[in-house]
C-alpha cells in the first residue's frame, strides 16, 4: 500500500498543511521542531484527525477528502506507535499484543522483538524498553498496511534508544508497508529512513534523501540536526567571490564563498571548517567573525563549541585547544572561515 497525503488542518488561527508520499516498503521520517506538525500528520494518516481539506489516499483509495468521505481509523489497517506506549493496563503483555489478532500471531511477534518471556507480566512490570517493544509488537502483530511511529524511543535511554533503533531496523527491513516515523533524533533518522520530509510551522519546507537533506539544509532545525552552519541572506558576486548579508537576527555579518552566486541564497559550512582565535587573526581565511563563547559540549573525542553574536554558529576543535584558548562561557574569540569552505545554493 502507498500513502499520498495533501492537506489542512486549522488550529484555532493556525494551520498545518501536511504533504508526503511513501511508497510500499519505504521508510519517511517526518522531521521538525515541537510544535511542526508531525504529530498531527500522523494523526492524520492514522485517521484520527479528520482534513478540513485536502486528499488522503492510502493504497490509492480515497480515505479522506475533507467533505464527504472520512474512513474510520479501525478500517484503514493502520497502526500506529505513540510516545508513551498507551498499553492496557489491565492486560497481560500477551492479551495485549493478541487484541484483535490470534495469540499464536501474537506471541510470534512478541518473540521477533526478543520479549517472548514476558508473555504473562502485565505493563507495570516492565521497564521502558521492554513496554515500547510490546506496543510496536501490538502494532505489528495485525500486519498493518501503514506503521506509524510518534517519537518511538524518546522515553528511552541512550542504552536503551541504540537496542531499540538496531531492533526496528532489523525488522523493518523485512517489512513490506509504508513506514512514517516521526522523530527529532538526527541518529534515529539517519539510520532508518530512506527519505527526510521536514517540517516547520504547520509547513512542509524540505524533501529529499538523507544525503539531499544534509548536503544542502533549508532550515534552522534542519542545519542543527545534521550538524552544520547554515546562514540565509543575499548573494552578490563581487571580486571573483561571493558575499552573502543575512537579514533578520544575523544582519550585517559578511560570508564570503569562492562559489560565485547571486540573489536569495543559504551559505553553509561544517563545524570542523571553523577555526577560534583569541585574538585578531592574521592568514588566508576571508572571513572573519567577532563572536563570544555560549557553551563548550563534549563530543566524542574531541570538544563542540556554540557560539553567539551577530550569528549562532557551532566549531568542532580538539580538547587541546579548548585549553590552550582558555574557552568558557562568555570568551570572546574570533572565527575564521576559508572562503572555499564555504557552499552556496538557492534559498
């Protein structure tokens, strides 16, 4: 079954306007700050929000058109996931996962997803993991159509969250039905999915492959959660280069490229292509920022520096130069960039 969704939803005097397709056997993941839309286009999908108007086609049937036909939620065969795992309560884990299936099924899935033994507790006996591996068991075990996932592992722990992503990939490269996930996690992303749709506002604002969207990021949200700087301005090719003004909170800051380009661009750059100084550098590097420290995070084996000014922008250095800089809340450092270090593309 394939899923093709275009809508409204209106929320008092806003509005989401949900847009994805997934094919049979692909995974989405739906992207995008609290408050996106992501919940809502599950919800939608799922069949439990109705359009105001727009297009829901599961399997190429009409399922909701925002006037006349509206398909329950219990005749769409799509299950969904939600954050806080909503077990019964009152049911052993079996009796849960057997609800509206044989329990020979249920005790196969309950099996595949390695919680075969708890067959008979009930969900106040069990720890996190082991209840999100019984509610995705609970939304296999019927072979839905369409899987849902609402922030899967986000009451996990870190543990927890790598067991329970290698777990889903495991299963779901088997898996034969659309999948849409929606999630805030760049590794849960990552590693499942085989297409980004990102949210902000209610809007859908980028698609593409993992690689599409990480290469050339559209948003804030989105130049975070794959770990770049990303600023948006105007474009002007001037002395063989190109100088990028950024408008709003970053106005004044100059970025300067060796990709010539012109008119409303985003210019990006990788944490590691920025280099701290404590004071005025001297060397090639175009471009030249005045900035002071907001935090210093570890990150593998090496340091994450945010920094904050005419332009938040984050520096991936070495612990060594953490010390040999003296960085701490509030330093004030320089940062510099080559200009070919820099990419350039349309806004």
């Amino acid at each position: 079954m394939s899923i093709e969704l275009a809508g409204v939803v209106r929320r008092g005097d806003s509005e989401v306007a949900p847009l994805l397709e997934a094919a049979p056997g692909e995974v989405v993941a739906l992207l995008g700050p609290n408050g996106s839309g992501k919940t809502t286009t599950l919800r939608v999908l799922a069949g439990l929000q109705p359009l105001d108007s727009g297009t829901v086609r599961l399997g190429g049937r009409v399922v909701d058109d925002g006037a006349s036909v509206f398909v329950p939620a219990r005749e769409r065969r799509a299950a969904m996931v939600f954050q806080d795992h909503l077990l019964f309560p009152h049911l052993s884990v079996l009796d849960n996962v057997a609800f509206g299936v044989r329990r020979d099924r249920a005790r196969a899935e309950l099996a595949a997803w390695g919680v075969g033994e708890l067959a008979e507790r009930h969900p106040r006996q069990l720890s996190g993991g082991q209840a999100q591996r019984v509610a995705i068991a609970r939304a296999l075990a019927p072979e839905p159509a369409v899987l849902l996932l609402d922030e899967p592992f986000a009451a996990l722990d870190a543990a927890g969250r790598v067991e329970m992503r290698t777990a889903l990939r495991h299963r779901l490269a088997s898996y034969e039905a659309p999948v849409v996930i929606a999630t805030h996690d760049p590794v849960d992303a990552f590693v499942l999915a085989d297409r980004f749709v990102v949210m902000a506002a209610g809007q859908v604002v980028q698609t593409g492959t993992p690689a599409e969207v990480a290469q050339r990021p559209r948003t804030a949200f989105v130049a975070t959660f794959v770990g770049l700087n990303v600023l948006r301005g105007t474009a002007r090719a001037i002395d063989g280069g190109t100088i990028v003004t950024p408008a709003g909170a970053t106005a004044g800051l100059a970025v300067y490229s060796a990709h010539p380009a012109e008119g409303d661009v985003f210019a990006a750059f990788s944490p590691g292509a920025v280099t701290l100084h404590r004071e005025p550098p001297e060397g090639s590097a175009r471009n030249v920022w005045q900035l002071h420290v907001d935090a210093v995070e570890p990150l593998g084996d090496g340091v994450r520096v945010r920094l904050a000014g005419p332009a938040p922008l984050i520096a991936d250095i070495t612990r060594a130069a953490v010390a040999d800089l003296g960085l701490g809340s509030g330093t004030a450092v320089w940062a510099t960039v080559k200009a070919t270090q820099v990419d350039v593309y349309p806004a």
